[in-house]
C-alpha cells in the first residue's frame, strides 16, 4: 500500500537541517545538477511548501518576496522559486498541489505572483492562471537598471491586487546569480 501524501508549509526557519537537506538534495536531482548554490540561496527565506509521501520528500517548492518594478510603482512579489517533484512521482499531481499551497500565500500576502520558468513548464503555470509577462524585462543592478532580454517569454505573473500591463516594462531587484 502507498502511503499518503501530505504537504507541510513551513517558513525556512521552521525547517529543522534534515528537511532542508533533503529539500536541497531533491532539488539537485531533479535538476540534473544544474541547481546552484545561487538557486538554492533564491529559495531560502520564505515559506517552503514541502509534499511528503511518509517520510521521503518527494516535492518542494518555495515563494519568496521581492520587489518588482512596474508602472511607477514598487509591487511586493510572492516569488516562486526552486519547484521540482522527484521524477518518480511525476504526472500524478504533485506540482500542481505544491502550487495551491503556494498561491493561496501570494493570494493573501502580496501584490502579485511572479516566476521564472523553463520552456517545458509553461503550459503548467498557464493552465494555472498564470499569465505570461509580454513586456521587456529588466533588473536592477548595483550599476542601474539593465535589459534583461535573455528572460524575455519566461517570465509569469499572478495578478493578485496590483493593476498590471502584461506588455509594459518589468524590473525585478537584484540578487546574485540568474536575477529572474
């Protein structure tokens, strides 16, 4: 008999090292090793949204806040970052259950959702009600705000209570490592 699954929200700080752990060796293996230490870093900080199938980790997620930069204003970001459901557990939910613990955060706590994403998820947040940011992208660097056109078509947003002009301008703060 499988067991249950069970998604546990916590803060990073409510996360003792053996979950953080197993958080951040799910995530270098769903990543193929292409998760840095930079992207670990990004997730940290905020809540984590950790599904459980008895004591294996076999998702996580985390929502961050950022500010971004949109129509003259300062928008308070509920970041989505480090999402990876273990690759024998995938097409079976689990992503889309990591997601609406996270978005009921954003709904509650923020201006807006945002995200980066890989090509090959973006029909997953899409389906969500996330909306694709149609409009250039920038970041602003400790030398001034610079284009970041490489990140242009990937990133999204969840329109919570700010107005926003899905093909205007978009500039998210600084952090070391990818800025989007």
């Amino acid at each position: 008999m499988t067991p249950m699954t069970e998604v546990r929200v916590a803060h990073t700080a409510d996360l003792d090292t053996a979950a953080l752990a197993a958080a951040r060796a799910l995530l270098d293996e769903a990543f193929e090793g292409e998760f840095t230490d930079h992207d670990w870093e990004h997730a940290l900080g905020g809540m984590h949204a950790l599904l459980w199938e008895g004591a294996d980790l076999i998702g996580h997620a985390s929502v961050v806040q950022r500010r971004l930069l949109h129509a003259g204003r300062a928008l308070r970001s509920g970041y989505v970052e480090a999402v990876a459901v273990r690759e024998t557990h995938r097409r079976r939910g689990h992503g889309a259950t990591l997601l609406t613990a996270l978005e009921r955060l954003i709904r509650g706590g923020y201006d807006l959702g945002a995200l980066a994403s890989s090509d090959e998820a973006l029909p997953f947040y899409a389906e969500r009600g996330w909306r694709l940011w149609q409009g250039p992208t920038f970041a602003l660097t400790p030398l001034g705000i610079a284009r970041t056109e490489e990140d242009d078509g990937g990133v999204y947003v969840l329109p919570v209570a700010a107005r926003l002009d899905l093909s205007g301008e978009l500039v998210c703060d600084w952090r070391d490592g990818d800025v989007w």
